[in-house]
C-alpha cells in the first residue's frame, strides 16, 4: 500500500522545480526528442496553486530551449489546458495555423495536479502510437520517483533533528557518569544541560535531608552574574517555583524558564532553567529533552550520592581503627594523627596529586601503623639495639599492613603506599629495594613525613629533636633516603600556616 | 581567524554541523555519521578545532564530547564566515 503524504501548495511548488530539475527527464527529453522532431518542452502550472495557467518561469533556461519564450499558439493551448483541468489522462492541442500539436501529459500526484507537461511544435504525424505510450509511462515513473525522492527527504529532515538530540543525550549521560564525585557531576550536569537547552542559566537544587529544616540546596549553577552569590540558594519544600516543582514533582514550563523534578523512588532534586538565548521560548521539544536528560542524571546523583556515602563509611571504619592504634602506638609519636594527616595531604596538594591519589594517602596516613599491632610493646621502648631477629620482625610491618588493608577491596590502593613506606630513594631501603620512581609517589611522601615524626618524637636511644634539628636531617639524606622533590615539598609546606602553626613548640 | 572565510572541505563540514545544531554535544563518532566523514578524519578535525578554541571538548575514560564554543566573539565570526561563499 503506497504511503501518502499530504501535499501543500509549497510542496506542489518544490516537486514541480524537482520535476525541471530532475537529471533523468533532461535524459529523456534528449532521447524523445529524436522520435517528436525536436519539439518544444515546457510545463504550465498554476502561480501558487491558484489563478490562472501559464508557462513556468524557469522552463527555459533550465531546459535551455529559448524558443519556449516564443511560443506559438500560446494563448490557444492555454485555453484549452484550462479546458482540460479536470482530464487525467494526455491529451493533444491541434493548433491548425501552423499544423503542429502539442503533446500534453497532466502531472498528477496523489490526486493533486502539480502542471502540465507540454511538447509543442510537434508535427502530428510524429504522434505515433509506441513512443507516445513510452513517453507517458516514463513520465509516470519519472514523477513517482520524484515524489518517493521528496518524501524522504522530508522525513530526514524532520528525523534528523531528533536523532542528532538523541546522539546528544546519550553523549551527556556518558560524560555526566565518567565521574562519581557529586560536586564535579552537578557542575559538569548544569553546564552540559544550559548548552543542550541553550539556555542562560541552569541551576541544579538537591534535597538535603540530613540538616532540619530539610531543604532544597542549590548545589550547582552554570551562567548567571559574573559575580555569584556568595552563599547557594536553599529553599524550603513549596517555597518558590523550584521548591513547587520538588513539591508537587511536576515541570513547570514558560517562556522563560523550566524547571523539572529529579525522580528517584522520591523526588531528590530539580533541575531548573531560565531564559533561552537569543530571545527563544522554551517549548515542549525542551522540555522532552530536560526529562530525558533528568532521568539520566538521577542514576548518575543517586550513584555519586552512594560512593560518597560509602567512602563515609569506610572513613569512620578507618579513623576508628587508626584511634586504636594511635593510642597504642602514642609513645612513638610527637604529632597527632589529624596533624600528621595534614602535613601529608598538604604535600600531596603541592605536588599535585589526583583526588584519588590524595584519598589513597589519606587513609595509608592513618592506617599505616597497622601491621605493627602484632609486634610486642618492648621492642617500641627497647633503649638498646634490636637484635637480628627483632630486627626482622620490625622490617616486616609494611608487608604485614599492606596484607591487612589489602583484604578490603576498597583500600587496595592504599596497600603499595603502606609496603613501600620505607623504602629508599637510592634503593637501599625494605622490603623490596626499590628505586627512584619505582617507589608509589605516597610513600616516598608518608616516608619523609614519618621520619620527621620519629626524629622530633625521639625514640628510647636517640633524644627529640627540635624542628630546625630534623629538618636539617631529612635535608641530609635527600636523595639517598628521600625524593628530593618530596623534601622541597614538606619544606614550603611546613613553613606556611596552617602547617606552621601545628609544629609550634617542636 | 586568520582567513575570511571558513576553512574549505572537511574542517567546514564540522563547524557547519555545529552552527546549524548549535545545542549538539557529541562523540567522534556521532558527528562522523551526521558529517558522512570517516571516524579518524572526524577524531582528528575535532581535535583540532577544540585546540583552536571553536569547540568545547568534555573528555571522559571512554570518550569524548564535542559542543560548540560558548565564546561571543568565536561564534560572531564564525556565523560571519559561514554566511561568507566557499573559497577554494
């Protein structure tokens, strides 16, 4: 069953100027043209669908024939064109004056006559029965294609714009879900979603349940004033148009703004956007976007809000095991374990470290005592030389830590930073003697910040040393024992505040 | 831009699917499809205009994202170029 599609008087125009354009009827034309004695084509058609037949303006100097502007009987084969409206099928206009005939073929698509299709300066007798019926049965083929043509592309380009919408959405919820901290997925979300819509502003607002009053805190904004407010908007449930969407979870949608809810088993958020660039309204193809890509964005909050939940939970796990081995191990030690941490993560941050880089050495720093939880008070406060064998067991607390903290999936990026914490930059160090670069970027820093602990702590044999006394030391032995670049670090690190401030009075 | 017109051939296949779908944001391979230009040709024009500034890229693990640059000035120019014949 053939498709149809409706034909308006634009489309009536634009398959004519396809059919004058069309590269196969000029094949054709040059072919017929040998059995009809070179006549003159042309196509009469309405101006706009309406009034009067005349000769399409572009005939012939698309067809290049300029005999088409003087035409002969003109008048007469339009009248009887008008005659002929309602005939379907060809017809021929004698014209007696100058015995020739035109040859017409109605151009009939759907029931919608586009023109007619004329041959003039034929001599009748040409008009012979085999070419006449190959003409019209070409005509007829010619003008379906042309229509199949015209309907295709319409459909691409009303497909199109939705596909390319499509592609766009999936390529948002693969950037949007590369990444699983919170604070950068909303950023990233809010700019992605203003550029999508073309929009002004975009303002992410997340419920926070966990202070009272509950509220909807706006966590994320992309475009606005150059200068943002220096506190983020927080609206109660109800309370504005984004606390009425939270509330009723329903989109709003004007001319200047749209504001949908983020939809998980309970609303958990809006997205909200106001004024469209250059004038334009929102309209409901923005607002199917907006739900699409809220959708998707729910997934990726609700995941980001579950990891951090997660690293929450391994945090407390962490800080409570690392409470108990700080009191266990307190003798040892000058700085807390809150100053230590900050002394080390202050050295990642000049260094550069990646977040995750930084969450690694952050729970090493507070874990990194813990294969020595199997060793016996006595050798801690032993004031002789160890023996071999105390020796050894000693040497094996990185190995014994990393093996701990490795039986947690979520700590396995931490164990290489316990093992190698005491190997040295030459080489020389335990338990495997590695080198240089070789050693995790993490412990060559708990390396240098542990030394510093154990040198201003003092131990049973060796006395505190004051703060200029071990810095001195670790100067020493860059190089050999540690990165160079490490103790270039702890040193612009320790002379700042707030770092300068914790080692008062060392 | 140092010329007064769009650059010809493929380089103006890309910016002109941007100009005319100006809140497209896609991969390589997206615009590959919409452009008909093979997928390392697409990768390494991207590239390109993403280094000149014209389009914005959101790099991920897996991928990476092209949008139009958001710059004023950038896209005057370029729909100035645009509305500019092709010169060979």
């Amino acid at each position: 069953m053939e498709n149809k599609v409706l034909i308006s008087p634009l489309d009536e125009k634009k398959l004519l100027e396809h059919l004058l354009d069309n590269h196969e009827l000029r094949r054709q034309r040059i072919l017929f043209n040998r059995f009809l004695g070179n006549p003159i084509w042309w196509v009469a058609c309405r101006q706009n669908g309406r009034g009067k037949l005349a000769m399409h303006s572009k005939c012939a100097h698309i067809w290049s024939d300029p005999r088409a502007e003087s035409l002969s009987c003109k008048k007469q084969i339009l009248s009887a064109l008008a005659r002929h409206l309602k005939n379907p099928s060809p017809f021929q206009v004698e014209c007696r004056k100058h015995r020739l005939a035109t040859y017409c073929i109605p151009l009939i698509v759907q029931n919608t006559r586009l023109g007619v299709l004329c041959m003039s300066h034929i001599r009748p007798a040409m008009l012979r029965k085999a070419p006449v019926d190959l003409l019209n049965s070409t005509i007829r083929l010619l003008l379906t294609n042309i229509v199949r043509e015209y309907e295709l592309k319409r459909l691409s380009e009303s497909v199109r714009p939705r596909a390319i919408a499509l592609s766009t959405v999936h390529t948002v919820h693969r950037i949007i879900n590369s990444t699983l901290n919170l604070d950068e997925l909303v950023t990233r979300l809010a700019h992605l979603t203003a550029q999508v819509l073309r929009a002004k502003t975009c303002a992410i607002f997340l419920y926070n349940r966990a202070k009272v009053p509950h509220l909807l805190v706006e966590r994320a904004r992309a475009g606005g004033p150059a200068k943002p407010a220096k506190r983020k908007r927080a609206l109660r449930a109800g309370e504005g148009i984004e606390g009425r969407v939270f509330h009723t979870a329903k989109h709003v949608i004007r001319k200047n703004l749209i504001c949908v809810p983020l939809i998980d088993e309970d609303v958990i958020g809006v997205i909200s956007l106001n004024d469209k660039k250059e004038g334009a309204s929102f309209d409901i193809f923005d607002q199917e976007i907006l739900t699409t890509l809220a959708e998707e964005a729910v997934i990726a909050i609700k995941n980001a809000q579950l990891y951090e939940e997660q690293k929450k939970v391994t945090l407390g796990a962490i800080q409570s095991l690392a409470a108990i081995l700080g009191a266990r191990f307190a003798h040892t030690r000058r700085l807390t374990s809150d100053s230590l941490l900050k002394i080390t993560l202050a050295i990642a941050d000049y260094l550069k470290l990646s977040e995750e880089e930084k969450q690694a050495i952050h729970y090493a720093t507070l874990l990194k005592d813990a294969g020595k939880i199997g060793l016996p008070d006595e050798i801690f406060r032993k004031p002789s030389k160890l023996t071999g064998e105390e020796y050894q067991m000693v040497r094996q607390h990185p190995v014994k830590g990393a093996m701990i903290v490795q039986s947690f999936e979520s700590l396995k990026p931490v164990a290489p930073i316990i093992l190698y914490s005491h190997e040295n930059f030459d080489g020389t160090g335990y338990p495997q003697g590695l080198k240089g670069n070789a050693i995790p970027m993490g412990a060559r820093i708990l390396s240098v910040v542990n030394a510093f602990d154990a040198l201003v702590a003092g131990r049973p044999y060796k006395t505190r040393a004051t703060l200029i006394e071990a810095m001195h030391e670790l100067r020493q032995h860059r190089g050999t024992q540690f990165d160079p670049r490490v103790i270039e670090a702890f040193e612009h690190v320790i002379a700042r505040p707030p770092i300068a401030k914790l080692l008062t009075g060392i | 831009m140092a010329s007064d017109s769009l650059p010809t051939g493929d380089q103006a296949k890309v910016i002109r699917f941007f100009l005319d779908n100006p809140n497209s944001i896609d991969t390589p391979r997206g615009v590959s499809a919409w452009t008909n230009l093979s997928l390392p040709e697409c990768r390494r024009i991207l590239e390109e205009l993403a280094k000149k500034g014209i389009l914005l890229a959101y790099r991920t693990s897996s991928t990476v994202g092209y949008s139009l640059t958001e710059n004023k000035k950038i896209l005057q120019t370029l729909q100035k170029l645009a509305k500019k014949p092709h010169q060979k």
